[in-house]
C-alpha cells in the first residue's frame, strides 16, 4: 500500500498530486552501483594520457548514482567538461574507446540530463503554482506533446537509481496526469478523491516494452523456461499446439508479452509458475488464478481464449490499415493477464472501460474476441446479446494520452453503443438525433452497454435517491466479496455533481472498513466506507431483489430511467410512455419510503420518550407517556407497512416492466 505523495526535485518537498493511471511512455533502463562499476572498469588505463584522467572519469561516474538534484547534476557536468577540456590534444587521448571519448559521450548524457532534469522542475513548479501565464504555458507545453514527461525522464536514463532519478520519476508521473488526465483541463479534476483516497496498486502500461533491460530480462527468463514451456506443450491437442506456436511467433519482437503467454501456458497445464524475471514489472501479468488459457469455451463463439488470440496471430485474418499485428496481440496478450491495466487515459470512457475490465475479469476469450473482431479488415463483431458494434472511423486518433492499441479500437466501439451510435472519438463528445448531449456515458447507456457485454441484465440502483446507504453497501459487500465484482458510479470529485464528478468503476471487495475499486485508470484505489456510502451514485446489481427489498424504489427509477432514454433513442412511444412511468413511480416509491423512514422515526422517538416520562413525570405525565407508548407504537407500525407497501409496488412494477423489456416492447 502507497500514499498519494510524490518528492520534488528536491528530494523533499510533498504534494497530493495523483500517481499516473496507465499512462504510456519509454522507461529507462536502470544504472545502479553495478552498472557504475561496471562502466567504470571498462575506461581504459593504458592511454598516454594518464591515470588521473582515468580516475576522474572514474569518480564522475560513480557520483551519478547519487545526484539528488539539478545542482548535483550541474556540478557533475561541470566536472565532466574540465576533464574534456584537459584532455583536448592529449596524445593517445582522442579516437573510438578512448578515455577522451568516453569523458565526451558522459560530458553529452548529462548535458541531456541536466536540461531533461531543469524542464521537469520547471514545468513541475508552474503546475504546482497558481493559475496564470506560467501554468497555461506549462499545459500547453505537455498537451501538445503528451508525452513530454515521460521523454524528459528518459534522457534522464543516466541517473537511474539516483535519488534524483527517483524525485524526476514521480514528478513526471504527476505532470502527465495533470495535462492528460481524463477530466479536461477546466474541469477541477479528481483531486479530492485522490486526496482522500490509498492506491493499492497501479499497474504497468499494457503496451509498454520500451526498457531494454525488461526486454533482455525476459528474453533470459523466456530461455530459462524453455523446458518447463514443453512440458506444458506436450499436454495440448495437437491443433492447440499450432495456435501456441503461432501466436508465440508473433510476440517475436514483444519479449515481455511472450512471457506472459509462457507463463500462462505453464500454470494452465503443469499448475506451477515458471521463473519469474529479476525485477521485471510483470508481477502482476504473472499472477495465478486467471481461467485457463486452453479448455471448455467460454467466449460466446464457444471458443476458448488461446483460439480468440489465434485470431488476431493468425497471419490469414487481414487486420485493418494502420495495425500492427504484433502490437495489437502483444496488448491483448497483458491486458487478459492483468485486467487492471486497461485504461481510459484522457478519454472520457470510463463506463465502456471499467466494463472492458470487468469482462476481462470475467471472461479473458470474450475480451480477446471482440478485440479480435475489431481489428480485423471489416472492423465488425457481435456483443454476447447479439447486437453488432463496429470499429469506428477515427478509432486511429492519437490524442488520447496513448491509450493502448485495443483500446482505441474497443473504446470507441463500446461508447459508441451504448450511447445509440452517437460518439465521436476525435472530440470524445455524443450526439441524440444530432443534439450535443455532452461527454461521457450516461447510466442508461451504461445499462445498455452491461447487458450487451454480458449477456445479461443487472438491477440498476439509482443510489444517488436512496435515503438508506448503509444497507445498499451491505449488497454491494456480500456480492464484491464472494467474487463477483460490481459495477458503480461516484462522485469522483466529492461535490455531489454527477455530471463533472460523475465516475464508472469496479467494487471488487468491502473489508476492513475500507472499499476497494478497480478503477479504469489503470490502479486499483480504496475509501473509508462512509466516504464511499456518501459519493455512490448507481449500482449495477445481480438480480437479488424480493417483495420487501428496500432498495426496489430505486430499482424501479432505474429501469424507467434506462427505458426511457432507450424510446427517445428509438423512438419508441411505447418505451417512452413505460419509461416515464417508472421514473414517475419510483421517484413516488422514494418519497413514499422516506415518509415511511420519517413516521417511523417519529415512532422511535415517541416511544424513546415515554418510558422516562411515566418513571418521573406526574400525573399527566403518565397520561402522556401512555399515549407516547400507544402512539409510538402505531406511528412505528405505520411506518413500516408504508415503506414495505412501497416495496412490494414497487417490486410488482418493476417485473412487469422488466418483463416487457424482456419481450422487445
């Protein structure tokens, strides 16, 4: 567990400034002590120029691994140009291998790492500071090249291991979520949830192999395996077989991904990890407890995930202008290993994303399916229900804080169902019969996107009406719990607006007073469950409900909600007139329950009164406490049988309405 606070250019100063959320970008590779050394015993000492130029390219090299700020770096340079300076005309001091050289190419790395250092503090301080010239200019900067943070911190690759390094690393984090989250820049973001909140754990970029010393890594560890990897092979079917080896070749260039495939292949068959890779940042790729990547189907083809990711290897399936078959397996490949890495970015799709999860959660074939689908030239697949999506025209648009390459392709897709065909990926916004209705998916939409994904329904509980919280959060507890991980919408930004702070996300468990989320920025989060009560606005629930569930009024409002908004979409007057019935009825549903909850209440305390007013009040005040007993009790029966004859109309309606639904009409 981490707290959300990351150390300046300092190494000292703190700030609640959120970690990244998947975001994209080359890592360098590391220079601790060893590497140091390493390099230093490679400087020539045979050269005419001395020992002491040796050793002072020697001692430079050896304080990289402690620069904690810009000045240290400067100081370093600084030395590095003397000693190139002092070796300039020195016999035998000049040419390829030569400590004159070698002082040269370390004099230029920390030229690039002072400035990569300087513009990371410097945009850091204006994002830090008020709002103004100085801050636009920094946003500007990191939103017309979004990865800015992230190339400034590779030149720094020199330093790897320093504690500036470390410093440059968090801040770099933080200036691209500051400038690619996914809230636009004038909206106040998230950062009160991020305030509030505990990060579990984040999870690495599923597209990123960018770090040769995680590429030669797990090339080693894919070696190592070898034996281990044909044991396995020897238990597949034959044509099993072929579909490993195939897709196997086609993660040729994407070692990491490899891996993973390898290590999926051996839990599944020998019920064992292979060895895993020497500080590879596949920890969480590498876990166990994934469905088998070989067995019964489970994609609704009928297909098992090893077959849905053949689809993609297979060099027979033309895929569409512009992708790279690699690219889009190797993907694909780490984000069914490790859902958590699917991420929105800077697109607001933060419905279509956390169901993706979800599914993959759930069901990696089904996940590698519709990607697969997608990919392909004709760009067309079938949700579980049987309704088409279709890969979308600007699918291809690169301003999305570098989203993965299956999630431009499913994204867009996904949003663009569940908002009736009406989104468009270059400006993240939707359209109702060519009427802007904002960014975003709206609940209905989402209703519609869940039962399309899964191939069922889910009772839709509009939170945000529910006068009781505690017991909605006791369902949503015992369901997390047991494994079945629910889909909500919170107030991420704490103001009680569900249009700004409005966010989709995973429960995946309720323990220790705490809620944790499988958030779709690529992290896993948890809130203090008062906090999270407080923010919840809808709940997707597994059918559970009977006659005298509290929780039916707010189903009802649900399902007229998704119904109507499903007749303005298809002009349908009978979904229009059903749907606007239902909002009309559980929005007198609540105000019946909380009336209940009020008389009932009233009950409580009439009846908390009495007993002290007939053991010390007088005559009139025995008088009166009688009554108090009389009445609290009728007022509290009263109030229960109003709020359980809510319940039961309620839960009446809302199954003639489900049922009707169910039949098309």
């Amino acid at each position: 567990m981490r707290d959300i606070t990351r150390a300046g250019s300092d190494g000292a100063r703190t700030s609640a400034r959120p970690q990244p959320h998947g975001g994209k970008g080359p890592t360098p590779a590391p220079c601790g002590r060893d590497q140091v050394r390493l390099l230093a015993s490679t400087a020539p000492k045979d050269v005419a120029a001395g020992p002491a130029a040796v050793i002072a390219l020697q001692q430079i090299r050896a304080q990289l691994e402690t620069a904690a700020s810009v000045t240290d770096i400067q100081a370093l340079l600084d030395r590095a140009q003397a000693l190139v300076e002092g070796l300039t005309g020195e016999p035998g001091a000049s040419g390829p291998g030569t400590v004159g050289d070698q002082a040269i190419t370390l004099r230029d790395q920390l030229q690039a790492a002072a400035s990569a250092a300087l513009t990371l503090s410097s945009l850091d301080s204006a994002l830090a500071g008020p709002d103004g010239s100085a801050k636009a200019e920094a946003i500007g900067k990191c939103r017309s090249a979004p990865d800015l943070a992230q190339q400034q911190l590779a030149r720094l690759g020199l330093l790897a291991g320093s504690p500036c390094y470390q410093a440059a690393s968090q801040q770099a984090s933080a200036i691209r979520f500051e400038t690619t989250g996914y809230t636009p820049a004038a909206q106040p973001g998230a950062k009160d949830f991020h305030q509030d909140r505990t990060i579990e754990a984040s999870s690495p970029p599923s597209g990123d192999e960018s770090d040769s010393a995680r590429i030669s890594a797990a090339r080693a560890t894919l070696a190592r395996n070898v034996d281990l990897e044909k044991q396995a092979l020897a238990k597949l079917a034959p044509a099993d077989r072929a579909r490993y080896e195939q897709i196997a070749r086609g993660l040729a260039d994407h070692p990491e991904a490899h891996l993973v495939l390898q290590d999926w292949l051996i839990q599944s068959e020998l019920d064992r990890q292979g060895t895993p890779p020497p500080n590879s940042g596949l920890a969480q790729e590498l876990a166990s407890g994934r469905p088998p990547l070989v067995g019964k189907g489970t994609a609704s083809d009928g297909e098992d995930t090893l077959a849905e990711l053949d689809q993609i290897a297979d060099p027979s399936h033309p895929l569409a202008q512009g992708l790279s078959r690699g690219e889009v397996l190797s993907a694909l490949v780490r984000e069914v290993a490790n859902p958590l890495s699917i991420a929105q970015d800077n697109r607001n799709t933060c419905g279509p994303t956390s169901l993706s999860l979800l599914l993959a959660r759930q069901n990696p074939a089904e996940y590698a399916r519709l990607v697969a689908g997608l990919a392909e030239r004709d760009g067309k697949v079938k949700l579980a229900n049987g309704d088409p999506i279709a890969r979308t025209a600007d699918w291809s648009d690169t301003n999305d804080g570098g989203r993965a390459v299956t999630q431009r392709l499913l994204q867009p897709a996904l949003e663009n169902y569940a908002n009736w065909g009406g989104y468009s990926n270059t400006t993240d916004s939707s359209t109702m019969h060519g009427i802007p209705i904002g960014t975003g998916t709206l609940d209905p939409g989402w209703e519609r996107l869940q039962q399309g994904l899964l191939g069922r329904r889910f009772d839709d509980i509009v939170a945000i009406a529910n006068p009781d919280r505690a017991s909605l959060l006791q369902e949503i507890s015992r369901q997390a719990n047991a494994g079945q991980a629910v889909p909500v919408a919170f107030d991420v930004e704490g103001n009680g607006n569900p249009v700004s702070g409005g966010h989709y996300a995973l429960v995946t468990a309720v323990k220790n007073g705490r809620v944790y989320i499988a958030n779709p920025w690529g992290e896993e989060d948890s809130l203090p469950e008062a906090d999270f009560a407080r923010r919840l606005f809808s709940v997707s629930l597994e059918p559970t409900s009977h006659p005298l569930d509290p929780q039916n009024s707010q189903r009802l409002l649900g399902q007229g909600l998704d119904q109507f908004y499903a007749g303005a979409e298809e002009f349908n007057a009978f979904k229009l007139v059903s749907g606007l019935g239902g909002v009309l009825a559980g929005t007198a549903g609540e105000v019946a329950d909380e009336l209940g909850l009020e008389v009932k209440d009233a009950g409580d305390r009439a009846l908390s009164w009495a007993p002290s007013e007939w053991q010390h009040g007088g005559l009139a005040g025995k008088a009166g406490a009688l009554l108090g007993f009389a009445g609290g009790d009728v007022a509290r029966g009263a109030g229960e049988a109003i709020q359980d004859a809510d319940s039961i109309l309620s839960w009446g309606q809302n199954k003639i309405s489900s049922a009707l639904d169910s039949l098309g009409l």
